[in-house]
C-alpha cells in the first residue's frame, strides 16, 4: 500500500476518537441518577412514537439523546438500555427483517465506509414511516409497520384508503417489498423548511384507526428494498420502475467517489422534492441474499444525514448581562455544538424572566438553533440534570435607567456598558475604546465615574495592565477629541433617552428646565418619553456628571456668563 494512502487511512480512524466528547465528572451516585433520568425518558418517547405515532421531540434532537445516553454509559460502565425499537415490536412477522443502517457522522466517517466499495449508490433518505409490502398476484394485500426489524403491526386496514401508493401492480406477480410511507409535500426544500414534521405526522396517522380517503391521499411511498429482486441495484430500479415505483429509479444515483456523495447530499438538501428528508443513504448495489438479513444494520448500507437544524447542548454556566439602561439578559454558556458550520457558546435568553420562568442551570440539555441562519436561538428545555446548581440572579429591579451610575458592589457590568457606549459610536465615537478598555480601567481603579477618564494622564493610564506606553497615548489622543464634541453628542453619549434624528436644540440649563408638557411639543415626543426626559434631567447623578463636564470646560454644560452691570 502506498506510504500517503497508508497515512490517510489511519488518519480517518484516529478523527473520531480525538473527538470524542469528554466525561463528566460526576461521583457515582450522581452518574447513575442522571443515566436513569436519561433512558426513563428516551423510553417515555419511544413509547408515545411507536405505540400512539406521537413524537414529542423533534428526530435530530431524540438522535442526539440517544447518542449522549450511550456516551454516559460507555462513560460509567451502568449498562446499556433496552432496544429503542422494543416498544415497537408487533405480532406480526415480517418476511424478511429490515436491517436498519449506521449514521456516519461526516466526511471521513464516510470516506472510511466507501473505501474499498465499488458499485455505490446514493438515494435521499427520505423521512418517513418504513413499512413492509406484500403484493400476491400483483394485489397489495398487507402493510406491516416495521416494529423492531422482524415483527411489526398489521395496517393492511389503511390500504383501501393509501390512493398515491400503488396497490395493482401492472404484472401479476408476487413480491415482498420495503420501502418508506411519506407524507406528499409540493417542492419541499429541506434546507429552507426543515422536516415539518413529516414523519410524525405520517406516524400519527398511520396510528389511527381509520383513515379518510383525503388523509390516505397525503400519504406516499419510497420504495428502496426489494429483498428478493435482481442481484444488482441497477436491474432492480429498472424493474420497480416498470411494475409502478419510477421514483426510485428517479431517485438513485450510481457514484464512484465521496465528492459525488457530498454533491448529492448537497443538491438534495437545497432541491425541491415531493417529500421531506433528513440525508442521503449510501448502498452497495450488491448484496448478501436476503435469507442473511438480519434485524441490524449490516456493512452495505449508511447514512449521512444532512446537518442539525437543532444541536443538543450542555449548560456550562449562565451569566447575566445589565447592559446601560439596566436590562438585564441572562446568557447561557453551552459546551460548542456546531450548526450550519458555526461553532457555538453561547446563546442569548432575552430577559431575566424567560429565565426564571425556564429555571435553567448547568448541566441541562437545551435545544439550540440558528436564528436568521446566524444568530444562536434557545428553542428549549430538553433535559434537566438531577443536581439542580445555585445560581445567583440580579434582583428585578437592582438595575434600572439611573442606576450604577459610578462603580459599586454589583454594578460593574452596567456602569461598563454606559462607559462603552459613551465611546461608541452611538456616543463620541472615540477611536480605541472598546469595551475591554474600559474594563481594564475600571478593574485598575483609574475610572470610578463617568467622567474621571478626562483627568488621567499617561503615566497614570500606564498602571492598568495591558495599557502599553503606545495604547496610552493612543488613549489620550481619543480623550482630547472627546472635549471638541458638540454638546447634543455628549448628550446622547450619556444615553439622553431620545431618538438620534431628534433635534437637541439649547444648553443644560435650558433643556434640564423643560417641563414634560414643553417636551411634547417637539415633534416625535410623546408622554412616555417626555417623562423619561424631565426624569433624566432631574436625576441626582446625572446632574452631578454634567456639573464636572461644566469644570471641565465642555460646551454646553457651562452656565452662560452673568452680564455685569455699568
């Protein structure tokens, strides 16, 4: 074997281990409550799925607890569960069992499985219920769920009403096929609109008693396993084309390479198709005779499903936020997950009472997403970890617009945020003073007000660590720009609460006498702001912030000279 081929090899095999998730650490008795709260629920969905077709968790995130719960055990030696598909098992047999497939988990994991295969081909893994069909004489005459692989429930009731299944084959033949019950969607485009809940939908169904003719119409079907047909995968989506299944013939694709897996992976992703789908299936054309199939994923068949629409994610931590205004937002700080190529840690919750109301803490399990394709998203709880950890939350109304004003116990966050806007762009835009400054003049002591930034010098600025005889002279340059500012910029840099197109026409002392009834005559003011005007004014810091800027000579906040009498 070549020397580079050689390396390759062993360097697919050695990618899942370097990243495999670390354990936790956990004490014993900690590790088995958490593992048995774990598989109670897996069980509690499996059941509600296979006994009443109800999925009470979205596919993507059942897969992810489903592989957590095997890392925890392989973690702390526990045991292993019972099958997912043993509350699925029915009493009838099916006459060749369905041999599930393996998920590869991405690029070099399929790469490894398609090494030394010849003969690939690749389908859309449609979404959807998988079934047993028999036909005797061309009929179809039993539908059989898949239960756990070899028995499965009897839904032959449902024939009469499946109109987009083909129940006359052209030939009178028998045959015994595999294939998936869909629900019929019109150009469904899985990267745009998810799964819509294809599949539980179908299952639903399917569950009931009785179908409407309109209900049965909704219903389609994917045929991909013919378990005694042609040898070859070719000869076989010939022949099913010709006795009624063309769309798996439409749908199957001969490939020689993982580039040619990767392109249709990606083009059915984005392509409009009559059904949803959740990745592709890779399969030999060839396979063992169908007397050797067995109730378990074999060596000729694999998944690759497309990416997570939502990640499973492990709370670390949760912070709060006060931004200047005093809002607070709690933030979660998750171990990374990966959506649509882009690593997260964090994920905003909006509002101190969306926390309370969810009561998140480290180590549960949340359900993230990707607002907009960008912006992380809390979807929900998934898990709860038994050992519910302190934490410490800001009391409601500890921050508020005219709070933390200079720097006290607790009010670090907030009085970095007003600084941080005060040298924004919203503000003075002053040039290198972003919010890692400010922290580090705060934490230095340097910067106790809002104002005290405009009588350090360089010597002095040079005792905050990280601030270098260059930065502080940066520093000082942005500081003297700071004192040419017109006053309406000082103004709305102190988080004046008006909009940035309204006029601000006058000097302190003009605009702090303003009743609220005077500032609702401007127009776009209206009696809530007003309030928020004259309450800004009137403020006891504020008004000491604009008496040192008067000291220091900044326009606008001077009193205007007394006229002396001749």
């Amino acid at each position: 074997m070549p020397l580079m081929l050689l390396l390759t090899l062993m360097l697919l095999l050695i990618a899942p281990q370097a990243r495999a998730t670390s354990c936790p650490d956990w004490p014993p008795q900690q590790a088995k409550a958490e593992v048995a709260q774990l598989r109670a629920t897996l069980a509690r969905w499996d059941e509600h799925y296979h006994r009443q077709g109800i999925a009470l968790v979205a596919d993507e995130l059942y897969d992810q607890s489903r592989e957590r719960l095997n890392h925890l055990q392989q973690c702390f030696a526990v045991g292993t569960s019972p099958s997912p598909l043993a509350s699925a098992r029915g009493p009838v047999p099916h006459p060749v069992p369905h041999t599930g497939v393996d998920k590869l988990a991405d690029r070099q994991a399929v790469a490894r499985w398609m090494a030394g295969k010849s003969g690939v081909w690749v389908q859309p893994k449609v979404d959807g219920v998988a079934v047993s069909l028999t036909y005797q004489q061309g009929r179809l005459v039993q539908l059989t769920s898949r239960g756990d692989g070899v028995h499965g429930h009897d839904w032959s009731r449902h024939i009469k009403q499946l109109g987009a299944v083909t129940r006359q084959l052209p030939e009178a033949v028998d045959l015994h096929l595999q294939g998936e019950l869909y629900l019929r969607l019109n150009d469904h485009v899985q990267a745009k609109a998810g799964s819509a809940n294809a599949r539980g939908t179908v299952a639903g169904l399917l569950a009931r008693k009785q179908l409407t003719g309109e209900q049965g119409n909704a219903i389609g079907l994917f045929v991909w396993g013919w378990p005694h047909g042609p040898e070859q995968q070719a000869e076989r989506l010939a022949q099913l084309a010709r006795l009624g299944f063309p769309d798996s013939q439409l749908y199957s694709i001969a490939i020689d390479t993982l580039e040619d897996a990767a392109h249709w992976r990606e083009h059915w992703y984005r392509s409009a198709l009559p059904f949803a789908t959740d990745g592709v299936i890779l399969r030999q054309g060839s396979r063992p005779p169908a007397e050797r199939w067995q109730a378990k994923a074999p060596y000729w068949i694999a998944a690759w499903k497309y990416p997570y629409a939502q990640a499973l994610a492990e709370v670390r931590d949760v912070r709060f936020r006060v931004g200047r205004t005093g809002r607070v937002t709690p933030v979660l700080h998750v171990q990374p997950v990966t959506l649509d190529d882009r690593r997260i840690t964090q994920v905003s919750l909006g509002s101190l009472a969306r926390w309370q109301r969810l009561d998140i803490r480290p180590g549960d399990q949340v359900a993230i997403s990707l607002a907009g394709l960008t912006i992380p998203r809390l979807e929900h709880v998934v898990h709860r970890a038994v050992e519910r950890q302190p934490i410490t939350a800001p009391a409601p109304d500890q921050h508020h617009a005219h709070s933390c004003w200079q720097t006290s116990e607790g009010c670090e966050e907030q009085f970095i945020a007003r600084l941080t806007w005060l040298g924004g762009q919203q503000g003075l835009a002053l040039p290198r003073t972003g919010p890692g400054t400010w922290r580090r003049l705060v934490e230095a002591g340097l910067v106790t007000s809002m104002t005290d930034w405009l009588q350090l010098d360089a010597e002095r600025l040079q005792q905050a660590p990280g601030i270098s005889r260059l930065t502080a002279a940066h520093l000082l340059g942005s500081f003297d720009e700071a004192r040419s500012r017109p006053f309406d910029q000082w103004l709305r840099a102190l988080g004046v609460p008006i909009g940035k197109h309204l006029p601000l026409t006058g000097d302190w002392q003009a605009l702090a006498s303003r009743s609220a009834g005077q500032w609702q005559t401007v127009p776009g003011i209206g009696a809530k702001r007003s309030r928020q005007l004259v309450e800004f004014f009137a403020a006891s810091e504020v008004q000491a912030i604009a008496a040192q800027l008067a000291e220091t000579g900044i326009e606008g906040f001077r009193p205007p000279p007394q006229c002396i009498e001749q």
